[in-house]
C-alpha cells in the first residue's frame, strides 16, 4: 500500500468543470495520495476559487498547488514554430530537443516540483482531461517512467451515438499520451473514431458518473448547506455564454431574450426568485453581461449565484437550462428540467435530428425543450399551479439509464496503480 510519501497530478486546463468531475476520484484517492493541483492560468483558478463548494472540498485534500505563467512571449512563439516542424524526419531529434529546452524554461516545472518533491519516481499519476494538450506528462514522463496518465472527460454531457460514429481518425488526436481515458458512457467510446475498436480499446475505463453516486451527492449538499427561502417559489437558470463567432451562433441578442423572458415571467408570480447560475468557462464576462441586464428588475427577483448546481437544484422548484450539461445535476436532485434555447436562431450547438434542430439534451428526453417566450410561461405557470399536473418520469428514466453504472472508485484507483504502461 503506498504512502502518503507519494504523489498525484491533477492540471486544469480552463475550468471548475473538469474539477467537478475529477473530484470524487481525488478524494478517495487522498487517503493514499498527496494531491497537487497545476493550474494552466490564472483564469482556470480563479474559475474553481469562485466555485465556493467545490474549492471547499478541493481545499480538503489539496496539498499545493502552482499557476503556470503566461509571460515569456517570445520563448512561447518559437515553441509554437517548432512544433510545426514535428513531423519532418531531417533534424527531428535535434527539433525536439530544442522544443523540449524552450518549453522547460517556459513553464519552469523543475521550480514548482522541486518544492514539493527531489525524486520523480514518487509522482504516480497525472490526471488531465482529454482535450488538455500540456507539456506536463510528456515532461514528467521522461524523468519518470512508471508514471500512469490518467486522461478523463471535460463535461458529463452525453453524445448521440450515431453523431459519434461518424467521426473519423483523422479528425481526432490519436497521438496523447495516456495510459487510461476514462470514459461516462460506453457510447463515448466513439470519440475516438475507429481506432476505439482495436489500439485504444484496452486504455478506455467506463466509469459512468461519479459525480452522480449518492455519497458524493450528499458530500456536496452537506458543505456549507443552504435553506430555501420561506413561501419562495424558485426558478434556477443555468446558463452558457453568448458568443458571435459565425451565423447561428448563441448571440448576445438571443442571450438577452431568453433571461429578460424570464424575469419578466418571474414578475408575474407571487414571491418568485430566479437564480442564475453562470458557466464556469468565462472569466467573468458572462456575469458581468448578466448582470448588465438584470439591472432592469427589482434586485431582490434575482440573484447570481457560484454555488454547486447540486445544492441549487436542492431548494429550487424548477429548472431552466440554457443547453448545458448541467441541467444533469438538476435530474440527479428529481427536479423538472425546462430547456430554454431559440433553436432556428441558435443552432451550432444542435444537431439535426428528423429534419429538424434539437440539442443532444432533448434527443436523449433529459429536458422539456421550449422555444418561445409564451409557452414557457404557459408550463412554468402551470407547474407552479402543481406541480402533479406535469410528469418527470421520463426526464428522470431517461437520466437513471444513462448513470445506471456506478464504479467503485476505490477499486478503480487501484487497478490504475497495479496496471497499465504507455
């Protein structure tokens, strides 16, 4: 059994997100571990700080943690340079040692890890999601041979397998070095093209959700716990950012109808309180661009929370996502999920789905997808009046045969350890 001599990685890329995920594994883990927490930027803590329970329970079995610099501008671009030259056989050694100088004075890793640690061979796993690209593993691979990479999903949203099963593997990086991908679903497994069925196939763990077990659940809603508001009927809105990249992308526009819609609904009801919950992968502007909006309506309809989706959901009635993963959260508390989205303006987050444009949410029956501002009112005010008159048994079924496997992470953290080299 190891000791608490040793060591695992976990590097953030962008987000709370991929802590969110990550976290019930860590935990049980701690009780053999040190864990220590690489940041890509400063962003990416900031995203988990702001995050109160989370970083609560993080705070609990976190060691360290280090944020990488973003200076060093003109080291960064000659990297980057480099790395276009990957591929060419003539002087690819040399190219890679280069890169590997450049990126070692970049990041100054022999700084931060000898802080923590002189022997590299006590550093056991590294954990990073499967679209994080770092320098990290690779670097930490050289000192350490034995080392096992651990790569697990950004996001618990599920993906339709027929849309999966048109990827191809030239559309995906095949080349990440990994010794396990953890995996939510075994329709996920189609991420990775065909190469699923033959080299990768024995470095993929299904391990359904695990931030969905009843213990983690509870974990959750008992940090720091919240009351509902007395005679308060509570609308919870989960949201993504705007964004005006190209046609048929969520706008600013449709972004400020669908809240302004809400509140607007909300005013007609008697001791109602909408709370939004934003995206953690925004750094600050979508709060901020909310807020401009609800400057409009009586501060205290509204309120903007970063509390855990889980305990929000607690003491909500009912739910309104913005086609996000985390109308997941809402379901795992059996509350009614609402998807309010402009699918013929906004539609680069859908899929066509007979003839017309749904999101993966609606496909899979999690949510009650509306498009207008009328018939959202018409169903909220009718969930309100009771709440018998609408069924969440399907919403609730549908969620139950996603999250049907539950992992013993207890017994997965030490398959991990036994097994496996790249």
């Amino acid at each position: 059994m190891p000791s608490k001599k040793e060591f695992i990685l976990l590097h953030v890329r962008r987000h709370a997100g991929e802590v969110d995920w990550i976290l019930p594994f860590l935990y049980k883990a701690s009780k053999k571990y040190k864990i220590i927490t690489i940041f890509s930027n400063v962003h990416a803590y900031n995203s988990l700080r702001e995050n109160n329970d989370l970083c609560s329970l993080w705070k609990k079995i976190n060691n360290s943690f280090y944020i990488q610099t973003k200076n060093k501008f003109i080291l960064r671009l000659v990297s980057k340079i480099l790395t276009r030259f990957d591929n060419l056989r003539i002087l690819g050694r040399f190219i890679d040692k280069l890169n590997l100088f450049f990126l070692t004075e970049i990041h100054n890793f022999d700084f931060f890890f000898k802080k923590e640690f002189q022997d590299w061979s006590k550093i056991k796993m590294v954990l990073l999601t499967n679209n994080n690209f770092s320098f990290i593993p690779k670097y930490i691979k050289m000192k350490n041979q034995e080392l096992k990479i651990i790569r697990f999903p950004e996001t618990t949203w599920p993906k339709p397998e027929k849309q999966l099963k048109k990827i191809k593997d030239s559309e995906i990086n095949l080349n990440l070095l990994t010794n396990y991908y953890l995996l939510n679903h075994k329709k996920d497994k189609y991420l990775f093209g065909k190469s699923s069925e033959n080299n990768l196939k024995q470095k993929i763990i299904f391990t359904g959700y695990l931030k969905y077990q009843k213990w983690w659940i509870k974990k959750i809603l008992s940090e720091n716990s919240i009351k509902k508001p007395t005679n308060s009927f509570i609308i919870l809105v989960i949201t993504r950012p705007p964004r005006n990249i190209k046609k048929g992308d969520f706008s600013k526009e449709s972004y400020r109808f669908l809240v302004s819609s809400i509140m607007q609904i909300s005013s007609k009801i008697k001791n109602s309180l909408v709370i939004f919950k934003t995206h953690p992968n925004t750094e600050g502007f979508e709060t901020k661009f909310l807020k401009s909006i609800l400057l409009n309506y009586n501060n205290k309809s509204w309120k903007v929370l970063n509390t855990h989706t889980l305990k929000l959901a607690k003491i909500s009635d009912i739910c309104i996502s913005f086609q996000t993963s985390a109308c997941m959260d809402c379901l795992a508390l059996n509350k009614f999920v609402i998807e309010y989205w402009l699918n013929k303006s906004d539609y680069n987050f859908l899929f066509k789905h007979n003839k017309k444009f749904i999101s993966v949410f609606n496909y899979f029956g999690l949510v009650k997808s509306i498009d207008t501002k009328k018939k959202l009112e018409n169903l909220i005010l009718k969930y309100r009046k009771s709440k018998k008159s609408i069924s969440i048994k399907n919403q609730l079924y549908n969620f139950s045969k996603l999250n049907k496997k539950e992992t013993n992470i207890n017994e997965l953290i030490n398959y991990i350890s036994k097994n496996g080299k790249v």
